[in-house]
C-alpha cells in the first residue's frame, strides 16, 4: 500500500510540473519533460551579487547570460504591463528565476535603463529586462549552454534588448521538437 501511495504521489508530482509550465502539447510541446533540478539556486548564485552580461552562445549569436555565464530565458506566459512571473512551483523548480538579490545588478553590455525587478508571489525579487521576468534552464549544465531555447515554444534566450531570441538551431538541443 505504500509503494502505491509513493507511486501515486509521484504521479501526480508529475503531473503537476506539466501543468506548472504550460503543460501538455501546448507547453512542452513534442519534446519529453526533463527530470527537475531539487535547487533553484546554482552554487554561488545570483542571490548575492546578481550579473548580467551578453555572451555568445550556442549558434544563437549575443544573449544575455547570468554571473556564471548560464543563459537566461524568457517565458511566452509572462507579462511585462506590468511585469508578472507566471512560473511558480514545479515551473520554477525547471525554470529557476533570476533572483535580484540585494543590491544593483551587475551589468556588462546590458542597459541599465531595462533592467528591472518584479515581486514574486514567494516574495523573493526577480530581475526583468524590459520588463520580461529572467529565468535559467535547470538542464543547462554550463556556461554556454542553451537547451531550453524554443523549449515548447514558449522559452527563448533573450538578446540584450530584452527581446525573444527566436532561432532555432540544431545546436540548442532542440532539434526535431
């Protein structure tokens, strides 16, 4: 009875984290739900002293990448008038925000004029470019990676001007999804 249970829970976990982030086909599209990072800070996080930064990555050109060079994302179920997250929960635990931290961003070759914050529902501060609330791909494992590019059709790496970064390339690990 409670390996059922365990099972069931673990169902309905899940079940959740599909929903959380614009669920079945309409979310994630083709593309299977990848396992959830347990951690929606990397070590040596943004808490502290938050960066942001333009790199180069994948064969998507300049983005905007956080303190470790991770790139970051946009999601399409955001609002930016106002500035409102909708990727709380299991979505954020796969999409961990770009947390502001306590003092002024760190910036290099982004304008501070779009940088900004929005309140979470958790309370916690994320960064926003031009409005767009910043988000990490919990399957990016390192500077330069992009894997969540085009994930669903609803996350795109965002260009310094804080706009969508629409290519879609064989290399950000999307191919055929």
């Amino acid at each position: 009875m409670k390996r059922f249970a365990i099972a069931a829970g673990t169902a309905v976990l899940g079940l959740a984290a599909l929903t959380a982030c614009g669920g079945g086909n309409g979310g994630y599209g083709s593309k299977p739900a990848p396992a959830q990072s347990s951690t929606s800070q990397p070590a040596g996080g943004q808490a502290a002293d938050a960066k942001l930064a333009t790199a180069d990555v994948a064969n998507l050109g300049k983005v905007v990448v956080d303190g470790n060079g991770r790139t970051l994302y946009v999601f399409g179920k955001d609002t930016t008038s106002p500035p409102k997250s909708n990727c709380d929960g299991a979505c954020a635990a796969m999409w961990p925000p770009a947390i502001a931290g306590d003092g002024t961003p760190k910036l290099d070759g982004v304008d501070a004029s779009l940088v900004g914050t929005v309140t979470r529902t958790d309370g916690s501060k994320q960064l926003t470019l031009a409005g767009q609330p910043l988000y990490r791909y919990s399957q990016d494992s390192k500077a330069g990676d992009a894997n969540g590019q085009a994930f669903g059709e609803l996350w795109w790496a965002v260009g310094a001007d804080g706009k969508k970064n629409t290519t879609q390339d064989s290399d950000t690990g999307n191919a055929g999804y």
